[in-house]
C-alpha cells in the first residue's frame, strides 16, 4: 500500500468519526444516512440481481481458461475467500471493477476488455489483480465508512486516486511483468487494435509533457489519475525519469475546490440546518403562547400603574392648608411703598 493512502486514510477517517458521531446525535441526520444506506443497498442488490441473472459468471466449468488466470492471481494475492467472477456486455466499453453486496464480493470484467486482454495473459492477470487488490485492501466498505468525510473537496478525490495507484501496484505484483502491466492499462486508453502498435513510454511521457491549468484541474477533479499518470508510475518502478511527479498549476487547486459537487453539498446543509433552527425557534413559541401573553400582560399592567403613579403626582389636585389662608392679609399699595423706603 503507497503512503499516500495511509496518510490520506487517517485524514478522512478522522474527519468521518466526528462527522458520524454529529449524525447519531442528529436525529434528523441520522434519518438521512439511514435512509442513504438503504438506497444504496437496493442499487447494489439491484446489480447483483442483474449479474447473477444477465451476465457469465466464471467458473471451472465456465470459461475455464480465464477460471485458471484468476485462480492463480488470488493465489499470489493470498486472497483466501474468492469472490465472484463475471464477464458482462457492455457496448463496447473496456473496464472492470469490483463490488460488493450483503458481505459477498465480486468482480466484474466487460466482455469488449476481456476480447482486448485475452484469457491468459499477463495483461488480463494485471487486471484481475488490480480489482483483487480493491477486495484485499477493503476499500468497499472504507468507502462506506468513510463518507461523512467525502464532502471535503479534493480530499476524497485525492485518497480515491491513491487507491487505485495501490491496486496497479497489487496487478503489477500478481504479474511481475511491467511490460505486460503498462501494455494493459494502453489498452484502456487506446482500445484493442490501436494498444498493439503503441508505445508505453511514449504515452507515459505525455503526463509530463502537457501540463497545464485545465489538465491539472481535470487530474484534482477525479477521484482516478489518469492512464498516462498511472503508466508512468508502473515505469517509474525500473526507470528513475518517470518516478518523478508533474507539477499542477496552483491555479487549478482554487477551481477544483470552488467548482466541486462536494461545495454544493456543503451550501445545501448550511441551508438546511439554518431552515430547520429558524423553524424550530417558532415552533417553541408557538407551543407557549399562554405564557407568552400572560408576561406581556403582567408587564403592560406594571407600566400603566407606573404611568399613573406619575401623572398623579404631577396633575393631582393642588392643596392649601387653611391656616395659610386665614393669616392671609391683603396689603395695600400704600403699605408696600412703605416698606419698599
């Protein structure tokens, strides 16, 4: 396994322990990633259905030969439990992949890559052992545990991409040919016919040749590096120039993050979970409004005696002792002359 994945392994799952312990304390999060796991185990159960039903599945009595090349990958391999093997038709697509459902594992090889590849070739056996390695390093189900963490931009990309560089690792070991190896990761890129005639190192060189800030953008956007990346890394092996890494514009590192799906997630649940305070902050006051106008009513009752306090003691009636008045004597101008000399 390449550093890369332990490193950014430690980093996600980190983030998606905290992210699932906020989910089990949310209730309504909770009901989301139920709800989430359960789609998610119809469509797979849904594609089991198709393969078991629609597709070849490989076994000692069918498709002998190519039985024999994956028995002796999972050999060296060391995987004990095999999983499943089917060739499936699909429009002339050359890929395969691996799955699981309901704690069985299979693997999955497109009938246009198997007539690329052949039965028994060091080619398909690097295939093989590239899908095996998915089985052996559990990445199906880390994928599952590690999804809270994949709303982080270009983080999950980036661990997904290390993923499969381990796995081209477990191919080329269950080979231990690097011609064979790169031939059959051209064959993705330039089909049956053309792959024959290609060059390997040629088309490896391409990685370090075009560089750019749309190429880099596009590497930092997948979660799978690309054929001329991974064919370089395979050479890199035995030939010390193509052990090095192409630089990426650090312009494409700000577009990645800004123009991700991850991002919209994100905007939705900040959305979300201001909707769903602001609602809950009226359903608490609705649900007490007896209390509400009694206070409103206690305090309003309060001023208003204040109020009238007040206005009591400044517009009340004005009182005069009478003693005042009765020793009150008029005097007259001449008097008042008098005392003013």
């Amino acid at each position: 396994m390449l550093q890369k994945e332990k490193t950014y392994y430690a980093v996600l799952m980190t983030i998606s322990v905290i992210g699932w312990i906020i989910l089990t304390i949310s209730v309504v999060g909770l009901i989301y990633a139920l709800l989430g796991a359960l789609v998610a185990w119809f469509v797979s159960g849904l594609l089991s259905a198709r393969l078991k039903s629609e597709s070849v599945e490989v076994t000692k009595d069918q498709l002998p030969i190519l039985y024999k090349s994956f028995e002796e990958v999972c050999e060296k391999l060391d995987l004990s439990e095999r999983p499943r093997f089917y060739i499936l038709q699909h429009n002339g697509v050359l890929n395969a992949f691996a799955s699981r459902h309901s704690g069985r594992n299979f693997i999955v090889v497109f009938s246009d890559l198997l007539e690329a590849l052949g039965h028994d070739s060091d080619r398909m056996k690097f295939l093989i052992g590239h899908e095996v390695g998915h089985i052996r390093r559990n990445h199906i189900l880390k994928r599952i545990f590690l999804l809270p963490s994949m709303i982080i931009p270009m983080v999950g990309h980036a661990y997904h991409r290390a993923c499969e560089a381990t796995c081209d690792r477990f191919g080329l070991f269950a080979v231990g040919n690097t011609e064979a190896a790169t031939q059959g990761l051209v064959v993705l890129a330039a089909g049956k016919l053309v792959s024959t005639m290609a060059n390997p190192a040629a088309f490896a060189r391409q990685y370090y040749d075009n560089r750019g800030f749309f190429i880099s953008w596009h590497e930092l956007s997948s979660g799978y590096p690309t054929l001329s990346q991974r064919v370089a890394k395979i050479l890199g092996i035995e030939i010390p120039f193509f052990s090095r890494n192409a630089s990426r514009n650090p312009l494409a590192y700000l577009f990645s993050f800004i123009f991700s799906i991850q991002i919209l997630v994100i905007a939705y649940l900040a959305f979300f979970v201001g909707f769903t305070y602001m609602n809950a902050s009226k359903a608490k006051q609705a649900t007490h409004p007896a209390k509400v106008s009694s206070v409103n009513q206690s305090f309003g009752s309060y001023r208003q005696a204040q109020v009238a306090e007040q206005t009591q003691q400044v517009d009340g009636p004005l009182t005069v002792d009478p003693s005042v008045i009765n020793d009150f004597k008029p005097i007259s101008r001449y008097e008042e002359s008098k005392s003013q000399n």
